[in-house]
C-alpha cells in the first residue's frame, strides 16, 4: 500500500495510473490481479521466485489452440524445427490428444524448475492435485466441470506426459551441409493417483513422473530463468507467457553485444504464432498480450520510431534480475 493525500491507495489503483496499463484491457478483476502482482515485481524485485524454461521450448513454443487429429505437429525457428506427436491410450487404441494451451506451459515451468532445482529426473507432484495446482500457480476452486482447472490440468497432464517430442536442427559447414535431431519421451514412468472430484483431498498415494533421461538434459541445460509470480499473473494466455519466456530468453542472447535486435514481425508469427490466420491477427493479439507482459517486467520499454508506419515494440528486459540493474531489449519491429 501507498500513502496518498487522502488516505491509503491501494496497489491496483496505483498501477492502474499507467497508461502503458490502462491501454492493454479493462479493468475486471482478473486485470486488477493483474495489476496488484505488477506492483509487487516492480516494488519488491528481491523477492523473486525463481522459476526455469527450456531454452529449446522457448525458442519453438507449443500450440496455442487444439491442433485436432493430426499425426503430427510441428513449429520453426530459423534452423530449429520442433514437432510433438501425440500419445495413444494403449486401453482403447485412440489417441491422447496434444498438449496446448496455457496449463501445458505452466506444468513446464514447472518441470524444469524442479529439475533444475532438485537435480533429478524423478519430480514428486504432490500429495493432492489441490497442492500442486496452488504450486504452478491454478486455483482448485474454480469449479469441477469441464472448464475446472482441475480436470483440465489432468487432461493436459495426460498429453504432456504421453506426448513425444523432437528437435530438429540444419547445420552448415563449409560447404556441408547436415542435420542435427533429439527426440525425446517427457516422461515414460509415473503414477497419477489424484481425483479431479476432490481436489482438496490430501491423503491420496503420491503422485510422480519421471523425465527421460533425454528430456530432463535438455530441459536443465542453460534453462532461461523468469518469476514465477508473473507467471501466475499471466497464466490465461498461453501467447503472454510465450513472449514473456522470449523476451527473456532474447535478453540474455543480446546482454553482451551491448545493443538492441530487430526481429521482423514474421519471424515472430513463425517462432509463436503459427496457430493465427495471418500476420495481421498475429501482431494484433501479440501487442495485447505484449501490453500484459509489460505490466509485470520491470525495466520494460516500448518506441514507436517516427516515420515508421508499422509499429516497432521493445520486449521487456530478463524476468529475474539483480536489484537495480538491468540490460538491453530485444525489438520487435514490422
């Protein structure tokens, strides 16, 4: 809280000042959330709670909408191609679906937080789906229908788990050419014991996986560090936590050149968003998503060069930083 003239402001209100806020949506409650976890990052930034990405998987995110029955599904970054087949339940024969959205992401941060935290392949999830919903950041209370986050969690815990993936990467040397490929079972042990009907129950058998051998190297090789608080508070967007991931991971690549990358819209689209129907519905949704992301990154800057007419964003700076320091923003421009 912060003392005004007339008394005590709350933090919503406060940061709703922005303007930079105030364009990205209207104030609901789930905005002031929003809001309230911004003005938390930016006042305490020593009390981050460090959580761990993939690089690969920042790089070459997953779908933000249900691909369908498809044999395959695949996205590409410049030389890196991921691609995710889906499971099959071995009971009926069908296939388990894919992984999208924003809960596979959140169950992702959350793996490689723990695996690079705890150093080991098998993860513990806890003695009630209760407990470890509140742990990446999802609330058991919102209901047991389809739409809960309870079933929806263990529906795209189900893909996650039963889901291969691969990596593919071009290489050139000289005058070779040559082809680089990782493919990877996430994980091909574990025991799910909880019952979406009552996720507050705590006395369940406990809940593990463990992560291929493959998978868990990838995943805790040079892991891109971001706060989980601003995690929580983008959780419904699967594209604000991609950006949010991105823009942390360009960060980090860009810290010792010393100055500021453009990348071109349609590098963006291809590396996020392949799930939009053209480059123009992808900038629209991305500024939205990139307003909320701005909210919740200290040290953010946004330019508009004058004479450009196409709009030139700056993603925000590293999601975990020292007190008081900080580096230079990737540029998105058109």
């Amino acid at each position: 809280m912060k003392r005004a003239k007339g008394g005590l402001s709350s933090i919503g209100d406060i940061v709703a000042k922005s303007s930079a806020v105030k364009a990205a949506t209207s104030l609901t409650p789930h905005v002031m959330k929003l809001l309230d976890a911004a003005q938390e990052i930016r006042t305490e930034p020593d009390a981050a709670e460090a959580a761990f990405m993939a690089r690969q998987l920042v790089q070459c995110t997953l779908p933000h909408a249900n691909p369908g029955n498809v044999p395959l599904w695949r996205r590409t970054n410049g030389n890196l191609t991921l691609g995710i087949q889906q499971g099959y339940d071995l009971k009926t024969g069908q296939a388990i679906g894919y992984p999208y959205g924003s809960i596979p992401r959140l169950l992702l941060f959350w793996i490689t937080t723990e695996a690079v935290q705890m150093k080991a392949r098998r993860l513990e999830l806890g003695k009630s789906l209760s407990a470890f919903m509140r742990e990446i950041g999802l609330d058991p209370n919102t209901g047991r229908g389809k739409r809960g986050d309870a079933p929806r969690l263990r529906e795209q815990m189900r893909r996650l788990f039963a889901a291969h993936i691969s990596f593919e990467q071009t290489l050139e040397d000289n005058n070779r050419e040559g082809q680089r490929w990782l493919h990877m079972h996430v994980a091909p042990k574990g025991e799910l014991w909880w019952d979406p009907k009552q996720p507050l129950q705590d006395n369940l058998w406990g809940s593990w996986i463990e992560l291929g051998e493959d998978f868990f190297t990838a995943i805790t090789t040079s892991p891109v560090p971001v706060d989980m608080r601003a995690l929580r508070a983008l959780k419904r967007s699967p594209l604000a936590l991609d950006l949010y991931a991105w823009a942390s991971y360009r960060t980090f690549t860009i810290t010792k050149k010393g100055k500021a990358q453009f990348i071109p819209w349609a590098g963006l689209m291809m590396q996020l968003g392949t799930d939009y129907a053209d480059r123009k519905d992808f900038k629209r949704y991305a500024r939205a998503a990139l307003r909320k992301v701005q909210a919740v990154f200290p040290h953010h800057h946004s330019s508009e060069p004058s004479g450009n007419r196409t709009q030139t964003i700056a993603a925000a700076t590293t999601g975990v930083l020292p007190v008081g320091e900080g580096s230079v923003s990737p540029i998105v421009s058109c």
